[in-house]
C-alpha cells in the first residue's frame, strides 16, 4: 500500500508547490498576471494534458455507467408497465 501512495504524496507536493507560487507570484505581482498565467501554460502544457489525457478514461467510464443505469432503469419500468391492452387481457 504505501509503494502505491509514495508517489501520489510527491506528486500532490509538487502540484501543490507550484500552484502556490504561482499564486504568490500573482499576489505580490498582480501587474504581471497575464505574463504569469501565459508561463505557467507554455512550461506545464504536457502536464495539463497528460492530466487530462489521465482523467478521460474514468470519466468516460463514468459517463457510460450512468448511460447504461439510465437505459436499464427505463426498460425494467416498461416491462412492468401495463399498457391497456394488456390490462383487459388481450
């Protein structure tokens, strides 16, 4: 367990190292903030997109686990429907 946490606990450091930089920076420099923000991006693209690259496959199981609770919960109520035909036995 904890081989598997090691590298999520580095990782979320380092996330959370660079955010709060980056936000101090914008704090005390709020001048600069679009120059700040425009680095950011161009020196972390591949990880913005290796991020959500990462985030696609689950939430795109996500999705699809709701498509299909939605589509059985549709016909196990129109098989226990009684239509008026049914209902007079014929």
């Amino acid at each position: 367990m904890e081989e598997r946490l090691a590298p999520w606990v580095i990782g979320g450091a380092l996330v959370t190292c660079k955010l709060v930089t980056t936000a101090l920076i914008l704090l005390y420099a709020p001048m600069s903030a679009r120059a700040i923000i425009w680095l950011f991006l161009l020196l972390h693209w591949p990880f913005i997109v290796g991020g959500i690259i990462l985030a696609a496959a689950p939430l795109a199981f996500w999705i699809r686990l709701l498509r299909v609770r939605g589509k059985r919960a549709r016909l196990q109520a129109e098989e226990w429907e009684l239509t008026a035909a049914t209902a007079r036995g014929g």
